[in-house]
C-alpha cells in the first residue's frame, strides 16, 4: 500500500528490441506499439542529436573536424558512416561521443513515459554489451542473411557490397540469438502472420511480468 499522499507506479516492464538490418525490427516495434508498449528509438534520438544544434554535433566537430559537419550544421552522415567503416578508431571515438547521450535520453523517456511497458529499439543492443542490464527481456528479430540482402537493396538502392559492409559490422544471427529471451522469426510469413507472433508473445510476457 502507499503512505497516503503518494501513487506507487506499478512496475514497467522493459524489454529490449533488436535486430540485424532488414529484419524487420521496425515493424516488430509498431506492432508492439499497436499493444500499448511505449517505444524508445534509440535510433532516432542519435539522428536528432546529429541533427543542426544537436547535443552531439559540437563534440563531433571538435573531434573530427568541420568535413564531417554537412553545410546545413548536421552530421554528414554519409562521409561518417565511410569513415567508421574504414577506421575502427575513429568509430569507437564516434561511439564514444553518443553512446552516453543516447542513454541520456533513452532512460529519460523511459522515465517520463506512463505505459506499463518500455520497448527499447536498439539495433546494436548485442554489440554495446551495456544493454542487458538495464533491460528485463531481449526480443530480436530474425531472418535470412539473404533476405536482409534483399529488403535493403530494395529499399534503400545500397549496393550489395554497402549491405555486407554493414552486416559485418553487426552482430552474427548466432550471437543475437544466444542473446534473446525471445526470437521472432521474420522470414517467408505475411504481416498479418508476424502480427500473430508478437501478439503471443505480448501477451505471455504481460502476463508473467510482475
């Protein structure tokens, strides 16, 4: 019972979501959404922090120079993304710089959010090692390296070899798996069919958590 004057918030339940490019993480996360879960995109708050007067765009300059800022004040993010794939120093650096911002954020809209359910969208959430322990489950979604090939080529016009460079960089499937208290396959199944799965698992998870 609360001491009177005061509201208890009943316990949130925070899972971390994940998942190689072109797996369909995004729209794992939206229907997720549809369920009430409340989403942090780790993702989009590192693109509003490299944006013009972005909280990562000074430490950035100071860092790598103005070649790295576009003309607008952004982040030229193409340059960057060449750079951190050909330099692992200079990545590091990078992450070094938004790493701690990101989770800045990410815990203050956690924090500020009144959904009994926290979904975390973070692609690299395997990779950064410091995420199991401010998360209660891993959900990653899965497919076939070859459909990740697909899906991105297709949407985004990145050349094969730009989508290898990037999985590379990723985690295996094996290791994001082996890291799951969940894993939603995302393969060869229609929408209406991946809504089905993250509904079960919705519903398990809601009704074993605390």
């Amino acid at each position: 019972m609360a001491p009177d004057g005061l509201t208890l918030r009943a316990p949130v339940l925070r899972i971390g979501l994940t998942g190689g490019i072109g797996s369909g993480k995004s729209t794992v996360a939206a229907l997720l959404a549809e369920h009430g879960a409340a989403i942090v995109d780790s993702d989009a708050i590192a693109r509003r922090l490299t944006l013009p007067g972005g909280g990562a765009i000074e430490p950035i300059r100071a860092a790598f120079g103005m070649a790295y800022i576009d003309p607008d004040g952004a982040l030229d993010r193409t340059r960057m993304r060449e750079l951190a794939f050909n330099d692992a120093g200079a990545k590091q650096h990078l992450e070094a710089i938004l790493h701690p911002l990101i989770g800045q954020e990410t815990e203050a809209q956690a924090l500020a959010s009144a959904e009994p359910v926290v979904v975390f969208d973070v692609p690299l959430l395997v990779e950064s090692g410091r995420w199991r322990v401010r998360v209660d489950k891993v959900l990653v979604v899965d497919c076939l390296e070859a459909t990740q090939m697909q899906r991105v080529t297709a949407r985004s016009g990145w050349s094969p070899e730009a989508v290898r460079a990037v999985m590379a960089s990723q985690a295996s499937r094996a290791s994001r798996r082996a890291a799951a208290d969940a894993v939603i396959f995302n393969d060869g199944i229609t929408l209406d069919h991946l809504g089905v799965d993250v509904s079960r698992l919705w519903s398990w998870w809601k009704r074993s958590s605390p």
